[in-house]
C-alpha cells in the first residue's frame, strides 16, 4: 500500500512507514464512515426486536462510536503492529514467574474445530456431550496432576482462581461455625496473593523469609493461630526456590485448623514430579495458560481452575460437568453447598479444550519431562548469568533464576532495569525486575522447557554483551538510554504509572 493510494481513498495520509518508525495511528484514526471489514452471516432464525431484548434504559439512541475500516485497512493495521511487537512465536521470551514458553499450534488448530469452537453453551447436555466429556477428562487430568480429589474449570485466570480458593476457604470455615479473619502469606508472594486475600474479606499475615529465601518456619509458628484461616503459598515459591519445610508447615496450619492454600501459577517447575495433594495442600489453583499451552498476556483468555480435596468438593462452584456411569452419559449437576458461579457459562472454554489437548499428547511422562526440562534450562542458565551478576541465592533453583544487579549499581550505577532495556536492543525480551522485593535489584530469568541449548547459549552472550556495555566508561550512560533499536524507545515509566489515560475519545478532534 503506497501512502498516495492511501489518500486517493479517503484515508488519513499515514505518516507511518510500514515497520518501526513514527507512530501508528488508531483505528479510530483510519475510520471512515461505510468502511466494513467483516458482515454478519444471515439470520437463519427468526429476528427478535431490540425492544424485547434490551430494557428501556440500557439502550442509547445512537450507536456506539465505533471505528469504521475495511479489511484491507484493519489487516495492514494489525500486520504493522504485529511487526514492532516481541512474542512468544518470535523468539525467548524469560520473563520469570510468567511461564511465556511457546505453545504448540496442534492446541490452536484443536480449539478451533467447528466442533468445539461454534457450540453455544446455553446448548443441551444431550447435544453436547464432547464437550461434557472433555471437561470431565480434563478436570480428572488437573486432579491427577496435583493429587486432588475435584476441581472447578470455571476460573478466568489465575487471580480468579485465587479469589474462588479463598472463598471456598470462608465457605468451609462457616461450615465448622468458625469466624476467622488473617490468612498468612510469605514476603516473597506473587502480588496477586495479598490482593485476593483482601478481596476474599480477610487480612493478611505477612510471614518473613529465611536467609535460605523460603518461608522462615520459626516465624510461621510465631503468627499461626486460631484466628488463621490459612496460608497461600507458592512452591516453589516465587525465588524460584523449593520449599522444603513444606511438610512441617502444612502440619503447623493444619493443626490450627487453617486451610493450605498452593498457587499453582508456576507448576511448569514440578508436574508429574511432586503434587501439591502429597505436600499437604488443600485448595490449589493451575494457570492453564501458562503451563498448558495456551498463549497469554496481552489480557487474553485464560483459565485458572481450582482441586480441592473430597472434603471441600461439595463446596465447588457450579454447574459442573459430572459422567453418570450407569447410563454412561454426561450432565451438569450442582454441587451440594456450592459457593455459587464464578464465571458465566462455563469459563473460558477453548482454553480447556487446548489444555486438555496439551496434557494428552504428552501423557504423564511427557508431562515429568517438561518440568524436568524447564527446571535444567533454569538452572543452566543461572550458572551462566551467575558469572555476570550477583547471584541471589546459591543454591540450585527450581524453574526460574534470581539474579540481583546490586554490584553493577554499585559499580557502574546500572539497575537490573537498564539490563533489561539493554537485553531488547539484544533481540531478546527481558527478565522480569525489582521482582521478588526481598532481593536487591532483582533480575528472574525463566527461560521455560522450549528453548534449546543454543537459544539458551545466545541469551548468555547477550546478557554479556549487555554487562560489557555498562562495564566501559563513559559508554556505561548509554545504557540508560537503552533500548535504541525498538521501535519504541524508553518509555517513561513513572509517567505512565502516574497519568493513565486507559481510555480513547472517539469524537472528532476529542484527542486532540
Ligand atoms: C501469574 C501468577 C499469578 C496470577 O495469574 P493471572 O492469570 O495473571 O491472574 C499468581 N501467582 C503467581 C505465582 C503467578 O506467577
């Protein structure tokens, strides 16, 4: 598309190039009253007036201000976006307790069959038993692989599932007529864990970390009580670090009378190795679209099923999909004291199709294979990077390294977030920073079961290349200016955080 066809047509004369450069604008920018790129199929059932379906005072008199652009023009938009991203398809992506390994397409191309992707799920049970039945499987699939007795599907993600593992722990409470208000989290927790405690109605009990990194278990006893409804965990916890006390906690809380909660978001690290059910947990929650193959961030779908023990099974939410033996034929059933929907429908659907697919074409040892890879890529490459920076804690991590800038700040005034910046000059998307709080200047590398050896090897030498940047006066100043070679320089990240304008005014000259 040449800029003067462009304006022939109508359009804003881009002054976009077609990769990098200048800003790219809106789609509000490129619209143009008409302009389609996408028609409705033709109804095959009978029309129903707006009138009966919506109330008086939802509907508005003119349509929402929608951006208007037609096929072509919405392609190249997205295809020139696409081209100044970094994504888990274009190359190693370690950005620590994220999980962002490549996910096989054989998942996609299973959650778009007609099947599975075109079923309603206001659908009768009796014309959708597949998709009962692929629920079923997956729930006992996830049961297996954490040693549980039940799980609910619904959960959007992760937090989500938080939040309904910290009110299944309310409901169980009530249940035995007990009041309680703190639940108990360590220091190095993932940020989703005191904010779902809050939202759950209780009040969080921090508990310090040892100097081995993990929950410090003298500490634990100290604050465990009658008022403890339980504690979150994350093991390994989120330096990348396995718990060891665990059995030792899991009595501690236990014989209070609290729950144990696991955060499962990082199962990458142990599935088919060790199961949460065996170390003592009763709740846990699976992030499927880290470990199970479906593609996230960007706020995607994704799904965050919680198991629970046969104990608070009865209180899953519900509809949940169940297989009646004797008639060998699959219904949704309530459970008994269910704590209610947390998802409409049935939660993100395609995302289960894909993990179930993930988990049955690796099986049980395909499954023990990807945790053992995961964790051999992490600790190689915390070997590596252990000669460059300052290395958290010495000893062998789990499925992502922690490594701290702390003498390059000392040394050269570098931050991990300048290493980080330098590393997308590299060609690679940086590690995670200033993550886990409890280390200095924290850089948590988590380079996943997918990448090779050589992959592995490049970023190595790019992290080299980085630290030789900072390391040459006074060339060490140009690495916080750094990155140079994106199409988005550095961003002014204070700013950002400050002045969030989240939303786009589409009327004319609005933006301005
Ligand atoms: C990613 C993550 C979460 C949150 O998951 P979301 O799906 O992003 O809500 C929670 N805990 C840990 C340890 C995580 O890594």
């Amino acid at each position: 598309m040449s800029e003067g066809c462009q304006t022939a047509a109508g359009g804003r004369a881009s002054s976009a190039p077609l990769l990098g450069g200048d800003e790219e604008p809106t789609l509000f920018e490129l619209s143009r009253p008409g302009r389609r790129a996408w028609q409705l199929p033709t109804t095959d059932v009978p029309e129903v007036p707006l009138a009966d379906l919506v109330p008086a005072d939802h509907r508005r008199d003119e349509p929402p201000p929608l951006a208007e652009v037609s096929e072509r023009d919405l392609v190249a938009h997205f295809t020139r976006l696409s081209h100044r991203q970094y994504s888990v398809d274009l190359g190693a992506y370690p950005l620590g307790s994220c999980t962002m390994k490549y996910n096989p397409k054989m998942c996609d191309t299973v959650a778009g069959l007609d099947g599975l992707a075109t079923v309603h799920p206001a659908a009768p049970a009796r014309y959708t038993q597949g998709w009962l039945q692929l629920l079923v499987e997956l729930e006992q699939a996830l049961c297996a692989v954490t040693g549980m007795a039940a799980a609910t599907l619904q959960p959007a993600a992760g937090a989500a599932g938080e939040l309904t593992g910290l009110l299944l722990m309310r409901a169980w409470h009530e249940q035995q007529g007990r009041q309680r208000r703190s639940v108990i989290i360590p220091d190095s927790a993932h940020g989703t864990n005191p904010a779902s405690v809050t939202l759950g109605g209780y009040r969080v009990l921090t508990v310090p970390s040892d100097q081995r990194g993990c929950v410090d278990l003298r500490a634990l006893r100290q604050v465990v009580d009658d008022d403890v409804a339980g504690i979150m965990l994350t093991n390994p916890n989120t330096l990348g670090l396995f718990e060891r006390d665990i059995a030792a906690i899991a009595d501690a809380v236990h014989e209070a009378g609290g729950l144990l909660y696991y955060d499962g978001a990082n199962l990458n690290a142990i599935m088919g190795v060790v199961r949460p059910g065996d170390m003592g947990f009763d709740i846990v929650h699976l992030n499927l679209h880290k470990t199970f193959a479906t593609p996230h961030g960007g706020g995607g779908p994704g799904a965050g099923p919680v198991a629970v023990t046969s104990a608070l099974a009865p209180l899953l939410p519900g509809p949940r999909p169940v297989l009646d033996a004797e008639s060998a034929s699959y219904s949704w059933e309530q459970p008994a004291r269910s704590i209610g929907p947390v998802h409409s429908w049935h939660g993100n659907a395609l995302v289960l199709a894909r993990a179930l697919a993930y988990a049955l074409v690796h099986g049980a040892d395909g499954l023990r294979q990807v945790a053992q890879l995961a964790v051999l890529n992490a600790n190689w490459l915390r070997v590596q990077l252990g000669q460059l920076f300052d290395v958290a804690h010495e000893e062998p991590c789990m499925h992502e390294c922690v490594l701290s800038a702390a003498t390059l700040r000392r040394e050269h005034g570098i931050r991990a977030v300048d290493v980080a910046k330098g590393l997308l000059d590299e060609g690679f998307h940086a590690p995670t920073v200033a993550f886990p709080l409890v280390v200095e200047d924290a850089l948590m590398f988590e380079p996943t079961e997918t990448e090779s050896v050589q992959t592995l090897y490049a970023l190595a030498e790019a992290c080299r290349r980085v630290v030789a940047r900072a390391g040459v006066e006074p060339g060490a100043g140009d690495l916080h200016h750094a990155p140079r070679r994106t199409p988005v320089r550095r961003v002014d990240e204070a700013q950002a955080a400050r002045r969030l304008i989240a939303t786009f005014d589409a009327r004319p000259g609005a933006d301005a």
